[in-house]
C-alpha cells in the first residue's frame, strides 16, 4: 500500500503543481476568464487517464493466463520505462517549468478557447497516463485480492491535491528539491521491483525462459502469507523465490539508475525553496526551482 501511496503522492503533486502555475499565472494576469477552459482540460485529462486505466483492468480480464501474463509483463517493462524516465526529467527541468509552463500559456491565450484546452490538457494528462499505467502494473505485480493497493493511490492523489492547495494559498513551503529527491529514490526501487515482477510475468506466459530456475528460496523465513511478507510485497514488491533472470533484471536496473539518480546535478544555493503562490502576486513558478 506505500508503494502505491508514493506513486499516488509523487504524480499527483507534479500534476498539482502545474494546475497551480496555471490558474496563480491566469489570475495574476486578471485573466479569469480563460479559467473555465483551463479547467476543461484538466477534467479531460483525468476522465480520459481513468479510462484508460479501466480499459486495463477489465480489458485484461477478458485475456487467457498466458495472454494477461504477458500483457502485464510487457506493460510492466514500459511503465517502469516511463517512470524513470519520469524522475529523471523532474529532476533536470522542474526549476524551468515555470517559464516553459508561462510561454505555452501566453501562446495559448492569444489563439483561443481551444488552444487554453488543450494547454491544460496536454499538461496534466501525460501525468495522468503516466500514474495510470504504473499504477496499473504496480498493483498487478502485488495483487493479493485486496484493494489495499487502489486505496493507496487514492489516498496518494488526495495528499497530492491538498497540498497543491496549500501551495496555491500560501500556507505551507516546502524544499521540492529535496522532496522530488527522495520520493524518485523511493519510487525507482519500487520500479526495481515492478520490473522484475514483470519479467517473472513474461516468464510465465513462456515468452522467456528460466522459469523454474530459482535465484534462491526463502519462503521458510519469509512466508508470503506473513504480515512481513506481506509488508515487502507490498512495499518493494519483494518476492522469496525469485528467478535467476528476475534477480539479474532487478539488480542491472536498481544499482546504475539509484546511482545516476542520486549523483549531484548541481542546483544553485537555496532553489529549492518554494513559496506558495497566492492571489497576491506571489506564484507557484517558484516550485520550478526545485
């Protein structure tokens, strides 16, 4: 369930985020007038992100053992694709956003009602898409039956979006630098995880080999069923009888991603602040500091 939590968390307030630097720059501005179609984009982005997660759900169903197993290992190497990809852009350009953010936005005003759509559209929906597909294969890699897993993101998203209005207030600050640090730590040994359990799925719907050679067998020490089992399942997606092929996968992935992620990149002396924006004047573009 914390897994998901962060997966929730982290997307949710990038998203957040952006529906903040747009509404603070349009009010600022005294530009209310374009709020309506901002929003308009922004509640296709999400209906079409929740269709699209359904269409994988119930889609999957339909699929024979083999054909769902490897639909969800093949989705599961794209998604942790995207998510990497994902941490790694946030981190290199979230201190530009504001300003690639402003000059869509002032390009978008100047052409029209359908322009400031598809602004906030395109803005939040690659976000949306994104959590959707990794959520998706998260929770395929750890289903247990429960709804644990969908309970998580959901509650993920809501801290997402009271702290995005909190942002937008003015009530809190928070050092986004160090926060898209630690939680794309966190969510690249959670795609460590995701991966592997996505070659396993590969695996077992025969598209690749070596599904009965065990890396190594813990079940004795660490029961599935066990409340610790559970709890690793859940959060790394720890499985005690791996394969040979899903150890190499987890550890060529976590070790060089971890440690590029982790290196310095160099950000200026106290960029990391952020202040809420606010309707008087002060936006949300300094989370671009980050």
């Amino acid at each position: 369930m914390f897994s998901n939590y962060l997966i929730g968390l982290r997307e949710g307030l990038e998203a957040s985020l952006v529906v903040c630097i747009l509404i603070a720059y349009l009010v600022k501005t005294d530009r209310r007038d374009a709020l309506k179609p901002i929003w308009a984009g922004i509640a296709i982005a999400v209906t079409i992100a929740l269709a699209f997660g359904c269409v994988l759900e119930f889609g999957s169903q339909e699929m024979t053992f083999k054909a769902q197993e490897g639909l969800g290992g093949s989705l599961s190497v794209v998604a942790v694709g995207l998510v990497t990809w994902m941490v790694f852009w946030m981190r290199r350009t979230a201190r530009f956003l504001k300003a690639e953010l402003h000059g869509k936005l002032d390009a978008a005003l100047s052409m029209g009602t359908g322009a400031l759509v598809a602004t906030a559209f395109l803005a939040v929906g690659r976000e949306g898409l994104e959590t959707a597909l990794f959520v998706w294969a998260s929770v395929h890699a750890a289903s247990d039956g429960t709804p644990r897993p969908l309970v998580g993101v959901g509650l993920g998203l809501l801290t997402a979006v009271f702290l995005g209005w909190l942002f937008y207030r003015g009530a809190i600050r928070i050092n986004l630098a160090k926060f898209f640090t630690w939680t794309g730590g966190m969510l690249v040994v959670v795609a460590a995880g995701v991966l592997a359990y996505g070659f396993h799925d590969l695996q077992e719907a025969n598209i690749l080999p070596g599904l009965t050679d065990l890396a190594f067998d813990i079940s004795g020490t660490i029961p599935p069923d066990s409340w610790y089992g559970t709890l690793l399942k859940g959060v790394f997606n720890f499985q005690p009888d791996p394969t040979v092929l899903q150890v190499t996968v987890w550890l060529l992935y976590l070790v060089p991603a971890l440690a590029l992620f982790l290196a310095p990149v160099g950000f200026p002396s106290g960029k990391g602040k952020v202040k809420a924006p606010n309707d008087q004047g002060s936006q949300p573009s300094q989370a671009s500091q980050a």
